[in-house]
C-alpha cells in the first residue's frame, strides 16, 4: 500500500519503553529522492526536543492506531547527539548520528554503508585497514562545503512547478513507495492551469530545482499534464495505475 506524506504526519512514534512523540515531518535527499528521517517532535517528554529518526529503526506500523513502532529505548533516544533542524543539517551532524545508533550510512555509494572499505587505490591509499568511523569522518571533512543533500517534506510543499511552456501548479503532497522510503509521486495542485483537479509528476522528470526561488522544472509539457492521469487523493494508487502512469 503506497501512503501520502500528510496522512503520516501526526503518527506516534513509539521505542520499546513508551512513546518518544509524533511525527512533524520527514527530510529526504534530493538525489535519490528517499526518505532519510523521520523528524519527530519529543514534546513535553524531552521539553520539545527535536529528534531524528531513520526508517531503518522503524518496525512495521499500525496503520489504524497511527502508530510507527521503533526498535530503540527511550534512554537511547534521550541520549542522541543533538541536531538543530532549524538550519540544513550537515554531513558532519548526520555521521554523529550513524555512530551513535546502529544505522547504515546511505551516503558513498553503498561500500561505505555496508561498512566495507573500498580496495585501495591511487587517489585513496590511506584506505587500507583504516577503521570505517575514522574513513567516514574523512569523507565528510571532504564533503563538508558540498551542498546540503536534505529537503524537508514540508518547505518543499508549495513549490512552484514549471512545465517547458508555462506552470501548472504548486506541490502539494508526495506518494511514497509500497515497500521503500522513497518518493514516487509528487502531487501537483494545478490551480487556474486545470482548476480543481491534481497531478502526478515523477522526480525522474525533474530537469532542475531552483531552492532559492521555491521552483522545480520538469522536462515535459503543459499538454501532457493536462491530457495525463488525474490523481483522487481519496483513492489508493494500485499498481496497474502506476505502470500506467510511467508509460505516459
């Protein structure tokens, strides 16, 4: 079953002692287009602190209780480094993060993550036997100027999209994936472009993302959209729509 972002907003999250909070929303690369976090507000159980918190700790949900299940304690998550979610997150502040819980790093193409070092090669010669924590901590010195990877589910909401030959909405909401973190739809609310109707547009047609101006263009037409499949937030998307929806 595939879930729109809003519909998890709210959801408990519940550690293996007692609940931690409730979702406020989620950060997801723009690269990839997964959800890296789930940003969770403690309230009054860590003075609202805001934590962090990977799909990978969550077990499988309640999805009629509103409940994402996590295997972690509450002292564990009491006990987190820090993060100031007002501000980008860094590189640095999310490696703190995958050495203290025991998370794979999704950044690095995979060998990182799966805390295997790459061979040894001639751009890279200190790899050889050097621990993985030091190697990541390397790398994130290297990356520590690249541009934030991390989008939050809710500045993006509102954006602005642009066809090649005129706009046709503003985002409103994301499809996730049935059995993935990741992002396979954004719903588009087209306004006075096709009034009272939604679209679906896939990241894969994403040309490029302007976050200062709030604008993403995508590599089609208005004519597509207007002609395409028009999506009814109160009807699950089924996988033969899906497949439909790609074709076009």
């Amino acid at each position: 079953m595939k879930h729109n972002v809003k519909s998890l907003i709210g959801f408990t999250i519940g550690a293996k002692d007692g609940e931690i909070g409730k979702v406020k929303d989620f950060y997801f690369d723009d690269e990839s287009w997964t959800i890296r976090y789930l940003i969770v507000d403690t309230g009054n159980w860590l003075s609202g602190r805001v934590v962090l918190i990977s799909p990978e700790a969550l077990m499988p949900p309640d999805l009629e209780k509103k409940i994402f299940p996590v295997n972690l304690t509450k002292e564990q998550i009491k006990n987190s480094p820090d993060v100031n979610t007002d501000v980008p997150v860094s590189r640095q502040e999310e490696i703190k993060l995958h050495k203290y819980y025991p998370w794979t790093a999704y950044w690095g193409a995979g060998y990182f993550g799966a805390g295997i070092l790459p061979l040894a090669t001639g751009s890279d010669p200190l790899a050889i036997g050097m621990p993985y924590e030091e190697f990541a901590e390397q790398q994130a010195q290297k990356d520590a100027d690249a541009d934030n990877r991390l989008r939050s589910t809710k500045k993006v909401t509102g954006y602005k999209v642009e066809a090649t030959d005129g706009n046709i909405g503003k985002v409103e909401d994301f499809i996730l994936g049935e059995s993935m973190w990741t992002i396979h739809w954004l719903v588009v609310d087209t306004g006075k472009f096709l009034p009272g109707k939604k679209a679906l547009i896939s990241p894969k047609v994403i040309g490029e993302i302007e976050w200062e101006d709030s604008i993403i263009s995508i590599e089609t037409t208005t004519s597509l959209i207007k002609n395409g499949t028009e999506y009814d937030s109160s009807q699950l998307i089924h996988i033969i729509d899906e497949k439909q929806l790609a074709t076009y």
